[in-house]
C-alpha cells in the first residue's frame, strides 16, 4: 500500500464508476472520499490502483457505502481504521468470528480465525480482489455439501465458498446430476476444493458452468489436469462436464486472462485427485 501527505482533490464520481483520473504516483492506495473539504457529512473509502494518471477503483470497503459524489466533493489520502489495525498489528491483523469471511479483505496479510465448533478454521488473505482471496490454511469437510439427483439440481456457489462437497443419493446406484455455477471470481479463488463422493455404483455428472467469468468477447478454454487416470469429460460454451465414479477432490482452480492479436480469452485449469481418505464406516462405541 502507498502513502502520501497532504494529499487532496476535488472530484466528480458517480455511484458505481470504478475508474477515475488521479494525479498521483503509480501503485496502491486506500483513499477517503467526502462530500466537502470542510465539514463533511458523509464518507467513502476506496482502493485505487493507479497508473499513468489513470486510477482503477474498489468501491464500498471497510463497510462504507458506494455513492454518488457531485461537483464540491472530495478525495484524499488519509488514515483509515483497517489501515491503522493492519499496521499496528505488524501487517496481520486478526479476526475472529463464529463465521467464515464473506466480504472483501482490507488488505493482504490479515487473519480471520472462526471458531465455529466442531471445525475450527483459520484464513489468511492473499489480495484484495474479492472474497476469493481469503484462503484456509488447512483443508477441512466441507462446508458447503450438496446432493445430485436424478434431474440435475443445480447450485449458485458464492464467491466466498472454499471448501464444497458434492455426493449422490445415500446407497443407491445409478447416474446423477448436478449443475454447479461458478461465480464472477475476480481472482484465482485461493485454496478452493471441491469433493466429489459418488456412492459404489453411482456416477455423477458433474457440469461446471463459467458463464460468470466470461466477459463479453471474450473466447473460453478450459483444461482438466486429470491425476486419477479415469476422467472423463467435456467443454460446450461455457459449461465443463465431468463423468466421477470414483471418491475424487477438484483444486488448484486458475484463471488465465490474455490478448491473442485483438482477440480476449480466458482459460481455466482445474485439477483432479484420487480423494486420500477412504470411505469412512461409523460404529457406535460401547463401554464395557
């Protein structure tokens, strides 16, 4: 994060613009925006990326709200609460929460400790792109467990999620379906796991949709790094289907952007592992 004193402009900005001039050096800020100079009523902070007189901005963080600011309104570079508690914790402050973070990181480096029985979690952020860069530091059940069926259900993961499981119906054998749509991740959604768990003699479909992702133009690839020698699987438009037998775990999810001569592409890689744990059977313990 960049600092700099005494800092402060007047500014134009409408409600959702996420892109503005500033006149400062190139790299990051967090800045404050105001409804006057003197005696103000109302705030905004903002992260600015900034190069060449050209700022790329996140608007709404540290729980403000993403506003209109007219003629008379102001930007500046001052010192924010989350910018103080990062500092006076050496970079890493931490949270703690009965819940897993949803929102956005104020900056990288922070902590979030949840300590929601019986599987205490610990997150560290890697960016500040969005809630997908938020990552456990140790794999856990899911969280998140979903059923497929016989229709194909489908399910709208949150950019938040990180740990999903996906099963089919409890000893029955045949094939199943679920649909799963991948959100607007705005960066490689750090330490994401999906487990896939067929019962014995069931297949699931699984269909990964990416339309999220896919900005306008823009031409969509997809890669399976297959590390159990069985998958099977297909690309149509912006949906990845894979046929699972087998107890198997989908990670290292990465997002790829680039310009081939005018033309945007995106390409997603996943890759698929054999599941290290085996089926797991329950018993009831007895004293003697």
């Amino acid at each position: 994060m960049n600092y700099v004193n005494n800092w402060l402009r007047a500014i134009d900005l409408e409600q959702g613009a996420t892109s503005c001039p500033l006149d400062l050096p190139d790299g990051e800020y967090r800045l404050t925006l105001a409804d006057a100079a003197a005696g103000a009523t109302r705030w905004e902070i903002v992260d600015a990326v900034v190069a060449a007189g050209s700022a790329t901005l996140t608007r709404a963080r540290e729980g403000t709200a993403d506003q209109d600011w007219p003629t008379g309104s102001v930007i500046y570079c001052g010192l924010t609460a989350a910018t103080l508690a990062a500092l006076s914790s050496g970079g890493s402050a931490v949270t703690v929460s009965a819940d897993q973070p949803t929102q956005t990181p104020d900056a990288a480096g922070l902590s979030w400790l949840v300590t929601t029985h019986p599987f205490q979690r610990l997150f560290v952020s890697v960016g500040t792109a969005g809630p997908e860069d938020w990552m456990p530091l140790a794999e856990c059940p899911p969280l998140n467990e979903y059923q497929a069926s016989t229709f194909s259900t489908t399910v709208a993961l949150d950019r938040s999620d990180k740990e999903v499981g996906i099963g089919s119906p409890y000893q029955e054998a045949g094939q199943f379906g679920i649909t799963l749509t991948i959100p607007a991740w705005s960066s490689n959604p750090a330490g994401f796991v999906l487990k896939v768990e067929p019962q014995p003699a069931a297949t699931i479909a699984l269909a990964l949709d990416f339309a999220a992702l896919i900005n306008p133009g823009e031409v969509f690839t997809a890669t399976l790094v297959d590390y159990t020698g069985s998958g099977q699987g297909s690309a149509d438009g912006s949906v990845v289907t894979l046929e699972i037998a087998e107890r198997v775990r989908l990670s290292d999810l990465l997002i790829e952007r680039w310009d081939d001569e005018g033309t945007p592409h995106v390409h997603v890689q996943i890759e698929m592992r054999n599941a290290r744990d085996p089926v797991p059977d329950f018993i009831a313990l007895t004293g003697a």
